[in-house]
C-alpha cells in the first residue's frame, strides 16, 4: 500500500473486531438455515482485497453467497463483498485475509463457514454511521444473512488517518457501529476481530487511530486486536499478497485460540504493558506481555511522546520479555513511551512464534524495572494477569 505511482484510493471493509471467548467452546451455529457459521467482514480497501492474486486454493468448506446464482459457492478471491452497482462497486481487486483464516478454522474444526460483507474503498468510519451508505449496506447483509452470525471482522481506518479523525470521535464511532452490528444481528455477546491499521504512506497521522482501535479492544470485553503493522506492502496502503496471507494466518490462530478452545495455539503476539523511567531519565525498561523471547528489536521503533513531541531511541536491546530503551537526552516526566508510532513504522519486533507486536501508547512511571516474567493479554490489546501461554 514510487512517489509518481497514483494508488488506488483505500477500500473501506466492514472487519469485525473478534470477541474473545473465556471459555473454550464449540461455536453455536449461526443463523444461516445451512448450519455453517456466518463471519461478517467490513472496512475499506484493505478489507476489499488489494493483494496480488493467485490466493490459496479454494475450499468446499469455505463458501460465499453467488448472487447470480442465489446459492452458496466455494468462496473465490476476490471476494464479493463490494456493491454491484453504484459508486463503490466492483472495487474487489485481489485476496484480503479472509479465506486464509476462515480454511485454517475449518481444517481444525471441520464447521463449514461462510463469508458475507460489505466493503467501501477510501471511505472514513463515518460512512457506518447510522443512516450513511456503508451501513446501509452493511445492515442489508445483517438481515439477508447475518443473523446470530459467529464472527464481525473489522478491518478499516487508514482514511481516518489521513483525514486526521480525533481519536475519541473514532473510538465512538466504532463503538456505535459494533453496537448495532450486535443489535441487527440479534447476538449481544458477538466476538469481533479488529485489525489494527498498518502501514500507510501518505500524510495524516495513523498513531491516534491504532490507539483508538486498542482502546475499543481494551474496552469492549468481547474484541480481539490483530496488527496489521510489520507486514509486506504492496504500495503505499495495501498489503501485498504474503502480508495478506501472514495477517489472515494469524487472525486464524486468534479464533482458533479464543474462539474455538484450541489452547496449543501460540497468540497472541507481544504487546508492551508496563514501561519504567529510570531515575537518571536516560532509560527505559519495557515490559512485554504474551512474549518468552524477543527478536527484532529496532531503536527506531520506539520513541518517547513529550510535549506533542517524539523524542527519538538512541538504542533498544531485548532480553526475554524486556526491551531496554537508551536516550541521548533525558526524559521527564510526564511523558509516554510509544511502539510502532508513525505512518509507515518498521514494526520489526515478534515473540518466539513470530507473532507480530500491536501499536501502543504507554505512560511512562519511574519506579523499580518491571520483572522479567511472562504475562498475558488475551485480547492481543492490553494487560491480563501472569499465566500460562
């Protein structure tokens, strides 16, 4: 997602941010009369479907509805979620993350599943506002096949950057939408997936929107954050055929872990829960939850927020669950250690599975270095309590 390269403008995909269930159980069937379990997906063009094709081979357990045909097929890329007709039509290019992670649930569960959205390219949040076209469309997917649906899977918010959308207004927004999705779909306790936006290569500011995701998440009870961040590109917005991929195995193994009682399943990913000023101003000692060894520690991923000001890492080492951050200045308090900040951040840091570290905003204390022991955070978004992985 070179300089003189137009890019298409951003689909905006309905993605529904995931519950995460505190118990494992096997999912209830949907509302579809087949049986299988419905996920719903909006958002912009991510969510569309912007990497190259070819995807993965279909399979029969993995379907869409066929309009043309007002059956149920093996779903195919690109997937049918933009609107026939009209301004945003036909704006599906290639494969999102989708059908990657709905065949890794079905090839662990065996449940036939269905995908069923409404996708707008280039469009803010506000566009899913009651009465506005993105959830007029989308309401009309809730009732024709969305109700008692499993999933709502959210993938949007690289417009809102750009536009420079208060965070709060953002935060309110999703929460509405959620919300309604919730209501329309007559299941109050519906898990949603929230893909948090990755890199975008334009002007705006992306950070207040990551935050805002990860405070829905945090919030909400019910949500599971996925990164986006640290991924391959495409171009300036859009994620490439493999970072599609990568994203859609990982929403895979969020659901399968939350969702569908598969505890061996490694997420989530590492996600910075307590930050520690030393007393001279020059260090900080972070600690990552969901995290046993940390690899790709970059200094340039990190920075201290002071004043409205990023004041840069001079260098970062990791060592088990801790990152220790070095600045050439000293810092004062108050002030907050951010990761991943930036339109187009490296992103580089992963756990021993690999799984890929959310943006996060941190105040900074002073106060004694964080232990250097395992903690959880289940959503993918925040702090949990010590435990197992």
């Amino acid at each position: 997602m070179t300089m003189a390269i137009r890019f298409p403008r951003l689909a905006i995909a309905w993605v529904l941010p995931v519950c995460i269930a505190t118990a494992a159980e096997e999912p209830r069937p949907s509302g579809d009369r087949t049986g299988a379990m419905v996920w719903i997906v909006s958002g912009q063009s991510n969510a569309t479907g912007q990497g190259e094709a070819p995807g993965l081979p279909a399979d029969p357990l993995v379907k869409t509805f066929d309009e043309k045909a007002g059956a149920w097929v093996p779903a195919g890329d690109p997937l049918p979620f933009s609107p026939a007709e009209g301004k945003w039509s036909r704006q599906s290019r290639g494969i999102g993350p989708w059908r990657t992670a709905a065949q890794m649930v079905t090839g662990a569960t065996g449940k036939e599943i269905h995908l069923v959205g409404s996708t707008l390219n280039g469009t803010s949040i506000a566009t899913w506002d009651d009465g506005q076209p993105g959830w007029a469309l989308l309401s009309g997917v809730l009732g024709k096949h969305g109700k008692d649906a499993e999933i709502f899977l959210w993938y949007q918010g690289e417009s809102d950057g750009i536009n420079r959308t208060p965070p709060d207004v953002y935060l309110s927004k999703l929460k509405a939408l959620v919300e309604r999705v919730r209501q329309t779909a007559r299941k109050p306790e519906m898990p949603v997936v929230v893909v948090q936006i990755g890199a975008v290569g334009a002007e705006g500011t992306m950070d207040p929107i990551r935050e805002a995701q990860r405070r829905f998440v945090m919030e909400d009870g019910r949500a599971l954050l996925v990164p986006a961040l640290g991924r391959k590109m495409k171009d300036q917005y859009h994620l490439s055929r493999d970072g599609c991929l990568e994203l859609g195995r990982e929403i895979g193994r969020a659901l399968l872990k939350t969702r569908y009682g598969r505890k061996d399943e490694d997420w989530p990913g590492p996600v910075m829960d307590a930050a520690v000023l030393s007393a001279d101003g020059r260090t900080v000692t972070a600690h990552f939850a969901e995290a046993r060894q940390l690899s790709g520690c970059l200094a340039a991923d990190f920075c201290v927020l002071k004043d409205g000001k990023a004041v840069p890492c001079a260098g970062a080492e990791a060592a088990g669950t801790l990152v220790t951050l070095t600045f050439a200045v000293p810092v004062r308090l108050p002030a907050k250690v951010a990761y991943a900040q930036g339109c187009a951040p490296r992103a580089a840091l992963v756990d021993e599975a690999g799984n890929r570290a959310p943006a996060v905003q941190l105040e900074l204390v002073h106060g004694p270095p964080p232990a250097d022991r395992f903690t959880i955070a289940p959503n993918g978004a925040g702090p949990g309590s010590a435990g197992t992985k």
